[in-house]
C-alpha cells in the first residue's frame, strides 16, 4: 500500500498513525491561526473585485468534488442569467504567472482541472497563483462577466469573497484532526476570512446508498445539502465517439482495465463497478498525474484487445498523447453531480443577498 493510500486510510480515524502525527498537526494549527490572525486584525488584507466573487473550495485534503461543484454552478449561473468567468490557481501546471484558459489549450499551461472546466463549459478562465490579480485580467478580457468563480479558493483569504460553497464528500471530516494527522486544512465549523466574507454553504457529494458519518453545518440551525454523485451513463473516446456504459459493459470477450490520477482512485474503480463494469486491471496514480505518466502506465498494463476506462480529469491529459498509439481504445468516464433542490433554492437567496451588498457598497446596481 502506497504513504498516500495508507494516509488516507489513517486520518478516517485516531488510530496510532494518526496519533503519531497529532503534534505536527498542532504546529499546523498555530500557523493556521496566525495567518488567520493577521488577516483579523488588518496586518493582511483581501482585495476586492468589482464583481461579486464566490468562492468553490473544501477543508479536507483532495477528492471531495470541486470540479464537478464548480461546473454545476457554472450552468445555474448561466440558466439564472448570469455570465460567470473562473479564476484558479492551475495546480500542477507550467509556471504560475497569470493566463487566460480556452478550450484549445493544453494542460501543460492549464493544469488538468481548468482545462476540464473550461473544455466542458467554456467559461472564460484565468489561471495564476494570485487570484486577485487573475480576477483583474479575467475582467479586463471580458468585460462582460458579471460574476466570478474562484476554484479551489477556500484558504486563499487573499481575494475578498461574498459567497462561499464548501464542499464535502462521503468522508466529512474523518478524524476531526488538521493535517497531517486527520482531513482538516482549517478548524471545522470555519468561516472564510477576508474582508466582507460573506455567507457559507456546505454541500455535501456522495454516491447513492453510501452511509455517511455526521458532519457538522457551518453554523448552529445550518443546512448540510446533499449532492448526488455517479458516473454519467456514456463514455468518450479520444476521436469523440461515444457510447453507453450499458454497451461496453455486455461487450462479449472484451478485457477491460480502469487507470485514474485523481485524489481518490478507488472511488472511480468503484463506480465503474456500480456501471456494471468489472476491470480485470486498475491502475492508481497520485493526483494531477501529468500525461506521459499516464500513458507510461496505460502501456506498461496493457494486452492485446484490452479496453481502458479513465476519468474526465486523466482524460485532458492522456488523449493529446494517444494519436500515436492506436492499438489503446481508451474511454473517458464522466463524472455527474446532481445537487439537490434545496441547495440551489438556498444558494439563489444567498446570492441575491451578496449582489444587495455589494450593490450598497459600490452605490450602484450590479447586473
């Protein structure tokens, strides 16, 4: 077992593993409060956009469904008559400089998630590691967005937010302790620091019949909203083709074998199993593995007639590199995440609240 799979096993719960990380996690603690501190008392400041700027990000370490949060709010948005643009940091990308993000892109200059993000909307995006100044250019560029997403920004306390929606998966917040001896990157209930941070959502993504342990609101009398999460019922290839999972799954004397970079690859293996696929092969790699790893991988595992399943977010990555090699017929698997009503009913109130404020503020009316 892998440092990263035996870890994540770990912080589930306050076995000896995790007990023999709990001092380093107090240090973590006190650095956290002091830069939380600094930002309280005005030593540190956030920079406000003129638009209102929501933040999509998580307390625990990796895999609990941001992108997926982030797409599904970009198509609300947009039925709602808003024209949202994203701002990420692009982690695992070529430098960290400001750029703006298009479909055509590569994941080298991207980073893997952006990419999927914009490929699948196609919003405008900036990437760079100051968000603030990527909001600016992403305004500068087009004018004409109304709202800005900021992806992953939970703990960027940098760039002033009026919304944020935090995210959780099945695990809540497994042992309660702060890295590296439990999930946590922040105290669990937290509030987003910054200047006019704004009200917090919590949605929750986990698979149909999963039993889930308690998790807390952001606040006494809050709402924990559910989101269902599942592969959707087609696949894409590299040409674009698609096909339902229910077809390739009765394909008669077909090998099959699932690769997946992603925080928690079990979690894909598994779903694809609830598809009614059965992988005689599965390939784990760490998260935002780049694509030659990818690929490297895929043919080390491969056999004659095999078929291979990835994720969306491998997909960016691996698809660019296959034009060579067309003895792989690789699929790409999306992810569907559905949130249920409430949320969005909670979510369109609290940011109808955010554009009064910042309409107050600015002493005009936002779009």
């Amino acid at each position: 077992m892998s440092l990263s799979a035996r870890l994540q096993q770990a912080w589930l719960r306050r076995g000896p593993l995790a007990a023999l990380l709990w001092p380093v996690s107090q240090l973590y603690a006190t650095l956290t409060g002091l830069r939380r501190l600094a930002y309280r008392t005005g030593c540190k400041r956030s920079e406000r956009l003129p638009v209102p700027v929501l933040v999509v990000g998580n307390v625990v370490v990796g895999g609990a469904g941001k992108t997926p949060t982030v797409i599904a709010l970009l198509r609300h948005l947009r039925a709602r008559g808003w024209t949202p643009g994203v701002i990420s940091r692009g982690y695992g990308r070529e430098g960290d400089g400001c750029l703006e993000i298009t479909p055509d892109s590569s994941s080298r200059e991207a980073g893997d998630e952006p990419l999927l993000i914009a490929r699948a909307t196609g919003a405008p995006m900036v990437v760079g590691r100051r968000r603030a100044e990527a909001g600016r250019l992403l305004l500068a560029r087009h004018p004409e967005v109304d709202l800005v997403i900021c992806d992953d920004g939970m703990q960027h306390w940098a760039l002033a937010r009026d919304l944020t929606v935090v995210v959780f998966d099945e695990r809540g917040t497994g042992n309660g302790w702060l890295l590296p001896a439990g999930l946590l990157r922040e105290p669990w209930p937290a509030r987003p620091w910054g200047d006019g941070a704004g009200e917090l959502l919590v949605l929750r993504t986990a698979r149909p019949g999963v039993e889930l342990p308690p998790l807390l609101p952001a606040r006494p009398g809050g709402s924990v909203h559910a989101a269902r999460r599942e592969l959707a019922a087609e696949a894409v290839d590299a040409r674009g083709l698609r096909c339902t999972l229910a077809e390739l799954a009765l394909a008669e004397g077909v090998e099959t074998g699932a690769l997946a970079g992603i925080a928690q690859p079990q979690r894909f293996f598994e779903m694809l199993r609830a598809r009614g696929l059965a992988p005689q092969q599965e390939l784990a790699l760490p998260d935002h593995a780049d694509g030659p790893a990818l690929l490297a991988t895929l043919l080390a595992g491969h056999r004659p007639g095999r078929r291979w399943f990835c994720t969306e977010k491998d997909a960016v990555k691996l698809f660019p590199l296959l034009s060579g090699q067309p003895e792989l017929a690789v699929w790409a698997v999306p992810l569907v995440q559905t949130p249920e009503a409430a949320f969005w009913n909670e979510f369109d109130r609290a940011l109808e609240r955010a554009r009064e404020r910042l309409s107050s503020r600015h002493g005009r009316q936002t779009p």
